[in-house]
C-alpha cells in the first residue's frame, strides 16, 4: 500500500470511530460478552505455567540487559536465555505498552508535519520457540491470509472472523507466522475452536522479529483489513486501543498482568 492511500484509509478509519454512533455501541456490546461468563475460549498456545512478563517498555530491561539497539540475532538470544533461566519455553510482550524498539520508517505518522512515530503496543506477544502451534481459540472463519513482508511488519499474518451469541462479528489477529503453515488456508474457511490454524515463524521470514506471536483482538476492522494497525501513535492511543482491548480473557493465566497500558 502506498502511504497516500494509507494516509486516506486511515483518515476515513478515524473519522468512523468518532462519528458512527454505531462503532461505539458495537463496541460496548462486544465487550460485554468478551467481558462476560458466557465467553469460553481454547488454549491459543499451550503456554506453561512458568511463563515470564517481560519489559519491552521505553528504557525497559530483560534480566538487567537494555533492550534498544540489538540486532534481531542479540534480541532473540537475550529472550531466549532469560527464559531458559526461568525454566520456561514462554514469556509474555504486553498489551498497550508504550515500547521505542519500532525503530524504522514503517512506524512514522502518516501525517506530513509531524515526526511522532507509533510505539504504542495493540496486542499480545507471546515469545517461544519457532514451530510452535497455534491454535484458533474460538469457532470462525478466515477473513484474511497475507504476508506483511516490510522489515518489522507482521510477516505471515492471519485475521479470523468471530461473533457473539447475537452474531455480532468480531475479529483476532495473528502476526509472525510461519509461512509454509498458512499455505493450504483459504479465505472465507470455517475453522473450529481449538483447531490448529499455523505455527510461530522465525526471522527474517517474521518480519525479522524474535520468534514470537503477536496476538491482538480487534473490535473492528473499519476496512483496513490486514493494514489494522498493531502499534499506535501516542496522541491517538485511546482510539486504537478501544478498538484493540487487552486481550486478558484470551490468556486466564496472565489476564491483568499482560496489561502494561498504566506503565512505560
């Protein structure tokens, strides 16, 4: 997509958000039942109990190591022994944090004068080992199967369709995957809860991430499709995160402790 029509699209995005009356009920009701005893979702990954929080937050740290500047390979390997330390396969990126690691160009504003680049993050991550399962944690279709090649982007990425008792639709997205496990997905296939959907990619295939799924409800896609945004500016954090709520009801073992909104 070029950054005009970029720029446009997300022009007409934000100016549904404030001015359709309807976005702001749908997403009320949607995360009334996200929020409610009614909703039930499948494992997504099979994540041990021994899973660690890290922080990937401005001048954040893991295990006394600053975060900022590494090449993908250091990152990788930084994550990788902290969880071995841990005597984990697992480690949790929060939702809504405020991170600089999105160094590039493809995090700069759309807008011409303003030098504000995107750092907020709209999903979960969750690091482990490449080839790791993924699973849909709820019943659906596949709305979306693309490969987001920009150094940084989502690579590999799927975007499931769900609804809620009313039918009211609702979506999930699912960023650096292994694009050999998506290939014999269509758009439009109905898949089970708790059905194998892809694996955990590896860089620079990811999007030159460390192995990791990123992980992001969205209320709706108010037409940008696989160009839903999974990191915000600063100044429009509480639009993309009304429209990208923490997931916690999705990971029940972490829940509130993958909310890192308040920090950072």
């Amino acid at each position: 997509m070029s950054k005009r029509n970029d720029h446009q699209l997300l022009i007409k995005a934000k100016e549904r958000f404030n001015n359709d009356p309807l976005i702001a009920t749908k997403i009320s009701k949607i995360a009334s039942f996200l929020n409610s005893s009614l909703f039930i979702s499948s494992p997504i990954i099979s994540i041990d109990q021994a899973a660690i929080f890290l922080d990937l937050s401005k001048n954040g740290n893991i295990d006394g190591s600053p975060i900022s500047g590494l090449s993908v390979q250091e990152f990788s390997d930084l994550i990788e022994n902290v969880m071995h330390k841990r005597n984990t396969r697992f480690a949790y990126g929060k939702w809504g944090e405020t991170r600089d690691i999105y160094s590039n160009d493809l995090f700069n504003s759309t807008e011409r004068q303003s030098k504000e680049k995107r750092n907020i993050h709209m999903g979960v991550d969750v690091f482990c080992k490449e080839g790791t399962e993924v699973f849909s944690p709820l019943a659906g279709k596949i709305s979306f199967i693309a490969n987001n090649k920009k150094e940084l982007d989502y690579g590999p990425m799927l975007i499931l369709e769900h609804s809620d008792l009313s039918g009211e639709s609702f979506y999930t997205l699912y960023g650096h995957l292994e694009l050999c496990s998506i290939k014999d997905l269509q758009q439009g296939q109905s898949i089970r809860a708790g059905e194998l959907i892809a694996r955990v990619g590896s860089p620079p295939e990811n999007g030159n991430w460390p192995p990791h799924l990123h992980f992001q409800l969205i209320i709706d896609l108010l037409d940008l499709g696989t160009d839903f945004p999974g990191v915000a500016l600063f100044s429009e954090r509480d639009i993309w995160l009304t429209l990208s709520p923490c997931p916690g009801m999705f990971f029940p073992n972490a829940d509130h402790q993958i909310d890192g909104s308040n920090f950072g």
